[in-house]
C-alpha cells in the first residue's frame, strides 16, 4: 500500500482555507467538502489522509507523530513551544498577541502586574523579559472580561480586527509578537517522509509567493 501523508487540520474557517491549499498541491479529497461529523477523511489515491482537530490541539498531534504535518497559529508554538520543524509562514490568519487594558488603568511599576490570559506561558516570558513581577490569572477564553470586572489589570490576548476590545473599552497599549498560520512537521516523518512532506512545502511555498 502506498505511503499516507496524515495530515492535522484546524476546524474551522482557518482549517477550510488551508484544506484548498492541499487540494490545489494535489492533495484533494472530496469527502472533506461534505457536511458531516466525521473527523477523519482520506483518498489513497492522493496518498492523504486528513484529521479535523481543534486548533490549539494541532501541535499535539504533530509533535507525538499522529499527524506527519499540520498548520497551526504561530501563538501555539510560542505558547507551547512543542518539539516540530516549523515549515512554512502561510501569511494568512494574522493577527498579534496583544497586551490591553482599560482606558482609566495606570500602571505602577512598583506593585505586581495581574495579568489575565489563556496564554500564561508567552506572559510570563515577556514579562520576565522585562524585568517585571505579575500575577497570572490563566482564563480560557472570554479574556477581556477581567479587567472590566476587576479580576486583573491587564489582558494578554490574540487581536484580530481589534472589535472585541473595542466594544469592551479597552485598549491595546504593547504589541507582544505578530502572529500567523505556520506549516509545521513531525521531526521524525520530515526524514521518513521527506518526498510528500516537500510536496507540500514547496508548493505552499509557491501559493504564498503568489498571493
Ligand atoms: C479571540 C481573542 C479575542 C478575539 C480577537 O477570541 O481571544 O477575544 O478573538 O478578535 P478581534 O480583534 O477581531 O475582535 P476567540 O473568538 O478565539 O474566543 P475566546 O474568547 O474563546 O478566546
């Protein structure tokens, strides 16, 4: 039988855009089209096999060889700094990993900084990369509502289009690093599987280029 490229895709719109880069490498399969709940499709005849996973999972199964390869947002890789070869920037799903507060927060660089975030790994680094004490309240999603209620003085979040913050009056006041969809590979496949996994990388390579 010949040799499957399993691939980790996110759900979701990211994971759509990226399923029409594989078909458009050569990697079609039509089952992944259909409506369904099915988390696993593949078509031998291209030699891929595609796992639906949910995004912040991809590395997961990258790093532990479920997956040869996958596309995941460069905010895991920082927030998990998993053990892959980071591929390929496919410039798309930007956005950046933000510090933000409200507009009345003043900021005394004597006292502990409460920082609330999903992302407590990047947190902490930056800070300490500052020199500056904090207090991480980890949350799993709806972050921006901590600084409104009181639970922390700022957030560290992802910012797209800047409207969630918007709504909620708060602010951007640091950039912490831009943040985009990276292809990534299982170290052990990118030996073993080299010829499919190039495929891919090359040919991304060139949709990117084009865009
Ligand atoms: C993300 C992020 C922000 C929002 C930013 O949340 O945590 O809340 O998107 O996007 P914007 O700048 O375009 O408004 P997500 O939708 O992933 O949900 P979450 O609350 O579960 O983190």
């Amino acid at each position: 039988m010949a040799e499957m490229l399993n691939v980790a895709l996110p759900k979701g719109r990211l994971g759509d855009k990226v399923y029409k880069m594989f078909a458009l490498a050569g990697f079609e399969c039509p089952e992944m089209l259909e409506d369904s709940r099915k988390l696993v499709f593949e078509n031998p005849e291209k030699q891929v096999r595609f796992f639906s996973v949910k995004p912040s999972d991809v590395a997961v199964y990258v790093e532990r060889g479920a997956a040869d390869i996958g596309v995941c947002g460069k905010d895991i890789l920082l927030e998990y700094e998993p053990d892959v070869y980071e591929l390929l920037d496919l410039k798309t799903g930007k956005c950046r990993m933000a510090v933000a507060t409200r507009a009345l927060f003043r900021d005394d660089p004597a006292s502990t900084l409460v920082v609330a975030t999903k992302f407590s790994h990047i947190a902490a680094r930056y800070y300490a990369s500052l020199g500056r004490d904090i207090d991480i309240v980890h949350l799993n999603g709806s972050i921006e509502l901590a600084p409104i209620l009181g639970l922390s003085d700022v957030i560290v979040d992802i910012v797209e289009t800047g409207t969630t913050l918007r709504e909620n009056d708060l602010h951007e006041i640091e950039t912490i690093a831009p943040i985009s969809a990276r292809l990534i590979a299982n170290k052990a496949s990118y030996a073993f599987k080299k010829d499919l996994i190039l495929r891919v990388q090359e040919a991304f390579r060139e949709q990117v280029a084009e865009k």
